[in-house]
C-alpha cells in the first residue's frame, strides 16, 4: 500500500515539476515576445513557427556552453550557490494546492504534495533561502561587480521580506489557518483580494522585490553592475539563476493565485486549470511593468520598502484585526 | 508670552496641514504617474511593430550610402587607373596598397592593387582623392566572409567592366600621356594666347 503512496507522490511530482519547467521554459520566449510587443518591436521569430521552439534552442545552447569558474573563485559555494536558488523556487510548490482531491477506484488523490498546517511558515521560510543562494553566490565569484550585486540583494530582499510576510499575515487572520488548503477553502464565496486589496498590492510589490524584477532589479542591473551577482556564472549554472528566477516568478503568480484570487476556485473549468490561469496573471503583470517603470535608485527602493510598504502592511494588520474582532465578537 | 505659544502652536498646525496636503498631492501624482506609464506601454502593444526584418525585406538605401569599392574603366574600356598612389596615401587605415608601373606608351598602371575590406571603414577618401575616377565605392555592403583573408580584394576582384558613377568621363583626355591633338584643342581648354601679341 505504501508503494502505491509513494508511486502516486511521484507521479505527482514529475507533473508538476513538468508543468513548472515547461511554463518557465515558455514564459522567458512569453517574455521576449511581450517585451518585444510592448516596445514595438518583434522579438524572436526565427526558430521554429513564430519564435515557438526559441526556448529549446536556447536550453540547447546553455547546455554546450563551457561552464567557467573564476581563478580565485570559492569553487565548493560557487558551484552550490545556483541549486539553492532553484530549488528554494522549486520546493515553495510542494505546498500549493492545485485542486480538490481526487477520487480514482475509492482512493482519495489529494491534488497536493505535501499539505503542510503551517504551509504559509514553509512559504516564507523558503523564500527566503534564496537570498543565500543568491549573496553566496555572488560572493564565492571573487568579483566587485558580482559583491555588490549580492549585497543589494541580501539588504533588499531583508528589508521586503518584512512586509511580505506582514502582508500575508490579514490573509491568515480572515483565513484562521495557515494551512494554504484552508486558505483557498475560505476563498469559496469570494477571493480575498476584494476583501485585502492593500494586502494584495503589498504583496505583489514585496514579490517583485523578492522576485528581483524590475523596477527592483538591483542585484542585476545589467547597466551598472554588468550581471549583477551572476556575473561571472555561464552555461548550466548561469542557467540554473536564470530558470530559478523564471520558476520564481511562476511561484509567485501561484502563492497570488492561492491567497488572494481564490486558487482553484472558478466555474466550467477543473480548478488546476484555473490555478494555473491566475498564476499566469502576474508574470504577464511582471512583463507589463518590465517594459513600463525604470529601475529604482538603491536608497529610494530602501525608503519604499521602509518607510511606505512596512508601516501600512502593520496598519493592514491592525484595522483587519479590529474589524475581525468586531464582527466576531 | 502666552498668546505668543497659541499663535506659535497655530502657525505650526498651519504648517503640518500643508506638509499633509503637499504629501498628499504627491501621492496622487505618483499614482497618476504610474498609471500613465503602465497605459502608454499598453497603447504600443497594439501598434504595428516598426521592426524591418532584414534578409526578407531590404530597406532601400540612400543613393550615396558608401560600401564595397571598385575600379571603374574609361569609355573605351581601359583601366582609369593610373597607381598614383593618392588612394592609398589618404587611406585612414592603410587598406589599400599597389605597385605602379608604366606602359610602353608612357601610360601609368597597377601591376597589382590591392584592398583589405577587413580594415575599410567605408570612408570614401579614396574616391575623393582620385583624381580619374577610378576608385569608386558602391552601395553593396553585403560581403561579410567567415575567413578575414577572403576579405583581401585583389586588382581581378575591384575591376568593373562600366565606368561607374560617370560613365564618359576620360583622364587622357584631359590630360596625360596619350593627350594627342595639339595645344588649345583637348577639352575645357582655350586656344593659347600669343604673348607677343599682348606687347605694346
């Protein structure tokens, strides 16, 4: 029986995980394309029809690309540091709820790999893993430009991990779990983002930070920093960065899915179908505001995440609490 | 002393609420601003992509746009070059050698003339220099070759069998060993002048 367990987790695994690299995969041509679009221009459109097999060509050639390593690079961290950054992407998944579960042959197949009760503890404490894998990085290439991208990112992630996790904390409070099954549950009669619109765009803000896009993009700013903390990182492992960031933002789309616009919950279509159309509402947003906003200036993203972002995710909390308390008695 | 405080306390009250309002005002600017970028990127992606897509579509080039050079030929078929050396003299990056030589009849040519297109920056001082037209530069920029030696043109390659951008003029005949009728009869020239006849 528990080979049976163990047969459907692994199936469940390798879908998901298909799933993820192939809509990564396709949302960096989705990308181009779009940024292409939105600066009124083609973007690829040479391998395959439109642009279509760009993604594979791509992989092709990151795969047959020599793989440097800096001379006086710290070698052990600097071949560790890009696995950390996917995985941390990748295992925030395990806790995503893509459905109701299942019912084949009066076995119930929850639609989930792991349904954790302190899922939302497991979210954050994995994102923020990938501030490690990123500053170690960085700092094991040996290299100025590499250093000061990573410190950028080390300070901002910190200071945008806060009021991340303090956005999420009304979501919990309205939810009364942290259980990200219960939380889309709660979601039956109407997403939270009606109810959390403030704790909605915290959170969006906050992830694009932690997602390290624009207008947050510091770490990388190709403009100043040349690669930023992957700069001295090619072929798989620089690949390894770049699908890590894709997933990311994947994960991202998917967490905004599931807290605020009602995770598998919709009509006519099966909820994993309908996770995965609202999780593809924020990477295009991502996109959007890519071609849109200019990089921010390092103390002026400080400030923001300060001084604007984290007083009013703590007023957030305090006015969902009283209003909860009040009708609750 | 008293009244002092209130008015000090008011004019503070006064100044908080304009800091408020002016803080105010720049959040519903910053708003604004932000929903104006995000609009104006949303109107281009509907606007017709600008991009030329080169192979496919070639884009007309303008009719003194300067690449490949050749050597042109007189009207009666003969090289206009005469290897005065004035090219290659005024060359900027010195891609341009020859070694002159001279007919029987005195007429001056290259034995061999050579360019290397992978130093030409397309300048068009040689053809500037040229004093019989014979360097020209054309509008065929396409002659990029994976071996940086196939970029060395050789006298065979430059020479043209037409006369390029002016397909009658002839050094010689202005000019030149071959000039044969006597004086006051080649082209653009007047009769000579008796000096005796200016004596008073």
């Amino acid at each position: 029986m528990w080979l049976f367990g163990l047969l459907v987790l692994l199936i469940k695994i390798a879908a998901i995980l298909a799933v993820v690299f192939g809509t990564a995969a396709y949302l960096i041509l989705l990308e181009r394309k779009l940024l292409g679009r939105l600066q009124i221009r083609l973007g690829p459109n040479r391998v395959g029809f439109g642009g279509i097999l760009q993604p594979i060509a791509d992989g092709m050639k990151v795969l047959l690309k020599e793989d440097l390593i800096p001379a006086d690079a710290d070698r052990t961290i600097f071949k560790f540091a890009p696995a950390v950054v996917a995985s941390g992407a990748l295992l925030i998944l395990a806790v995503i709820p893509l459905g109701r579960p299942l019912t084949v042959r009066g076995y119930e197949i929850p639609l989930i790999i792991t349904d954790l009760n302190v899922g939302l503890l497991y979210v954050f404490a994995l994102s923020s893993m990938s501030v490690y894998g990123m500053a170690l990085g960085a700092w094991a290439s040996n290299s100025k430009y590499s250093l000061i991208g990573g410190i950028r990112g080390a300070a901002q992630m910190i200071s945008y991990e806060l009021s991340l996790g303090l956005s999420l904390v009304p979501v919990a409070l309205m939810a009364g779990s942290l259980n990200l099954t219960e939380i889309v549950e709660a979601q039956a009669n109407y997403p939270f983002i009606l109810a959390q619109p403030v704790a909605f765009l915290i959170f969006l803000i906050s992830a694009m930070a932690e997602a390290k896009r624009l207008p947050f993009d510091l770490p990388e700013a190709e403009n100043e920093l040349i690669g930023g903390f992957h700069t001295e990182y090619s072929g798989m492992r620089f690949a390894l960065f770049f699908v890590g960031e894709y997933v990311n933002m994947v994960v991202i789309g998917a967490l905004v899915a599931v807290f605020f616009l009602g995770g598998w919950h919709g009509p006519w279509l099966p909820g994993p179908v309908w996770l995965f159309l609202k999780a593809m509402i924020v990477p295009v947003f991502m996109i959007w505001t890519r071609a849109t906003l200019p990089r921010l200036r390092y103390d002026q993203l400080m400030q923001f995440g300060w001084k604007i972002l984290l007083p009013v995710a703590l007023l957030n909390i305090l006015i969902t609490g009283g209003i909860l308390v009040w009708i609750n008695g | 002393m008293a009244d002092d405080k209130s008015v000090e306390a008011k004019v503070k009250t006064e100044e908080e609420k304009g800091r408020l309002r002016s803080g105010l005002k720049e959040g519903i600017e910053a708003v604004k601003g932000l929903y104006d970028s995000y609009a104006v990127t949303a109107k281009h992606l509907f606007r017709k992509p600008i991009t030329e897509q080169y192979p496919e579509d070639k884009r007309k080039l303008p009719a003194r746009s300067r690449a490949r050079i050749i050597l042109t030929r007189d009207p009666e078929g003969q090289e206009r070059c005469v290897a005065c050396y004035l090219c290659s003299g005024v060359c900027p990056v010195s891609c341009i050698s020859m070694q002159s030589a001279e007919r029987e009849d005195g007429r001056r040519y290259a034995q061999w003339f050579r360019i290397n297109f992978s130093r030409c920056i397309f300048c068009g001082l040689c053809e500037e220099a040229c004093p019989t037209l014979a360097i020209q530069l054309t509008s065929d920029f396409e002659i990029c070759r994976r071996d940086l030696l196939e970029l060395v043109y050789e006298k065979e390659d430059l020479l043209t069998d037409h006369g390029g951008k002016n397909e009658t003029y002839d050094f010689y005949r202005h000019a030149g060993v071959s000039v044969k009728g006597d004086k006051g009869e080649h082209i653009g020239e007047r009769p000579p002048v008796n000096v005796k006849t200016n004596l008073p």
